[in-house]
C-alpha cells in the first residue's frame, strides 16, 4: 500500500479545522499531492499560526465559519461537493476544557454531529468521511499496554470525554445512516502527543519550549514524570491519508484506527526536553511547574497492530528523527527561513522513505 499521488490528483477534500496544527500540516501535503482542498475553520486558533506563515490561505477556498453553525456546515458541504471529509475542527486542550467545559462539548461532540449530518442530507459526493479524534477518548486505567480500538470509550475531564463520544457518534452515524450501498464509508481515527514543527497551542510541551527558548526564558515543565506515546505530525498523518485512499472503495475500512508510536518512543516528558536540550544551539533552561493544574494522566499508550495489519502502516520517523526534524524547523523560522518551503521539505523528506523496508508489510 502506500500514499498513492495518483489518487490525490485533483480529489476535492473538504477539511474541517484545517486552519490549526495538524490540518494545516495535512493541508499542505495535500497541496503537495495534487488535492482540491477547502477549508471549514473560523481562522486560525493560535497566533503565530502555521496556516498564516505558510501562506495557505492563498491555495485554499476558506468557509470561515465554525462547526458548531449546523446551517453554515450543511451548505459549506454543498457548495464544496467533496469527494472526502476530513473532521479535524476541535477544542484540542485538555486545560482548556476545565476552563470551557460547555464550549468543549458543543465543539467536539456537536461539530461531530453537523458535520456528519450535513454529509447525511447534503453530501451525495462523498465517498469517505475520516473523524480525527484522539488517544484520549479511551477511558484510562493507567494500564502498562495499549489501548486497542474496541476499548471503553470515556475520559476523566471534557476534553478526553468529549473526544469518547465523539466517536460514540461517529459509530452512531455509521451503522444508522451509512451503511447502505452507495453511501459514505465513514471512519475514525485516533493519535495523540503529536508534535513538529509549526504548532503554538498553549499548555503542550514543543510550544511551550519553544516560546520559552526563543525569548530566552526558563521552560515551565507541569508533570516531569509523566510517560507519552510521542510521535511526529507526519507519522498520523499518513496514517490518516492511507485510511482515505482504502475507505474510498472498500467498506471494511469503516471502523476506527489507531496510530501510535513504536513502544521505545513512549517516554517521559523531562526525557524529552533533554533530548531537545541536546539538538538545540543553546542550553535550555527549565523548571518544574508547581500549579496547581488539573487531573492529567501519567500513563497513556496506544495499540496500533489493525492498523499495521490493514494497511501495512508503521511509524516512518522514530522519535529521535522526529525530534531532529523540529529542531531543524524552529532554527530555520528563528533564522527567517521560509516557513512554507521548509515544511515543505520536511513532507518531502518524509514521503522519500515513506515506503522503505522498515514499514510494515503484514
């Protein structure tokens, strides 16, 4: 299998959320790929964003609008007439969600409704429907393995429970509206603790590093001691593209996946300041962060053996080449590099050995 150019050329994918992180990462490498991309987001949610100083706006028609306006969705739909649905819109902190509780659940759990309701009664393009959730809508027992996609959905705050019925709905839509023949394939998929370069949410630890760096100040560290599934942006990300591509012609791909990273990449977060201590030109200061903060988990790992299986997929970059990958682009926007092109590159680099022996071929 593989990410396959020839089918990107000239597909039109709508993407909700694509003004963040993740979606714009995604957005650019579906530009890369030859894709019609719009776009469904309210604007970009950090400021710098990635979507702004990779001047994405330029390449791709914008529905500023937000999820949560049913009306807006079910003609945006419309009017774009897309081949496939990427859902990323979403209130992505858990901090955030103690704050927002209500907004948490209107976006996440809401957005997920209008967004495959108006594929329901405005969508008769659509071949697939991908939600990106996230590893934690799992409910968390703190256990030593990973979680598997048939696990209890839940979550001790809004934000990761927000995420569990998010897919609860997702289910829903599936099996009461498209299951038919000739309707959407509808699946999910589920990472977490994705990092690279170009993401300035607050309350995660790369931005936080890199805010704190670049001004020249001590890096504030919440939960040292906690272990994560750390993976760079690119390895979901193809992960979520591979799923598309098969969804489109084949219904046995409308179930959930995982994307996790290998095992010996689930480390602590004081390791991984280290090792970015380590790649950077200058020493890196930081200290641990007293609070009070909310509940977090301190174990999390996630079992990616369907998606091995089903789509042959695999971690191309391990963590220490994730890691070089995003010290090499924060140098590069610290030196007034082009953003655009260099992130770019890194798609690029990553697609070049994308399908090398190392992946999986179950």
């Amino acid at each position: 299998m593989g990410i396959d150019p020839a089918f990107w050329a000239g597909k039109r994918v709508l993407m909700t959320g694509n003004t963040g992180f993740k979606g714009s990462w995604l957005t650019l490498w579906l530009l890369d790929l030859g894709a019609d991309v719009h776009g469904l987001a309210p604007g970009p949610p950090t400021d710098p964003s990635l979507y702004e100083l990779a001047g994405l706006a330029e390449d791709v028609p914008q529905a500023l609008i937000d999820i949560r306006d049913y009306v807006a969705v079910v003609d945006t739909v419309r009017s774009a007439r897309p081949d496939i649905v990427i859902h990323m819109a979403a209130q992505p902190i858990v901090r955030e969600s103690f704050i927002t509780p209500r907004e948490t659940y209107e976006v996440n759990v809401m957005g997920t409704v209008n967004i495959l309701d108006a594929v329901r009664v405005a969508g008769s393009s659509v071949q697939a429907v991908i939600n990106v959730t996230s590893d934690k809508c799992y409910e968390n027992r703190e256990w030593e393995w990973g979680y598997r996609e048939d696990e209890p959905m839940g979550g001790y705050d809004p934000y990761s429970n927000s995420k569990g019925c998010s897919e609860l709905v997702t289910s829903a839509f599936r099996q009461s509206f498209f299951g038919d023949a000739g309707a959407a394939h509808v699946a999910s998929v589920r990472a977490g603790n994705v990092i690279g370069g170009g993401d300035w949410a607050a309350d995660r630890l790369i931005p936080d590093i890199m805010r704190a760096t670049l001004a020249g100040e001590a890096v504030p560290i919440r939960r040292p001691d906690a272990i994560r599934p750390w993976q760079h942006v690119l390895n979901p990300l193809s992960g979520y593209l591979e799923v598309a591509q098969q969804l489109c012609g084949d219904p046995s791909m409308a179930t959930a996946f995982n994307f996790g990273p290998d095992d010996s990449d689930t480390r602590p977060v004081q390791w991984l300041v280290e090792q970015i201590d380590a790649r950077w030109p200058d020493t890196i200061d930081w200290q641990v962060d007293p609070g009070p903060h909310p509940h977090e988990a301190t174990f999390l790992k996630l079992d990616s053996s369907r998606a091995k299986a089903r789509l042959g997929w695999a971690p191309n970059w391990g963590l220490a080449e994730g890691l070089d990958s995003i010290v090499e682009w924060y140098l590069a926007l610290r030196d007034g590099a082009s953003v655009r092109d260099t992130t770019l590159a890194q798609i690029q680099r990553f697609s070049s050995t994308y399908d090398n022996p190392h992946r999986s071929t179950a």
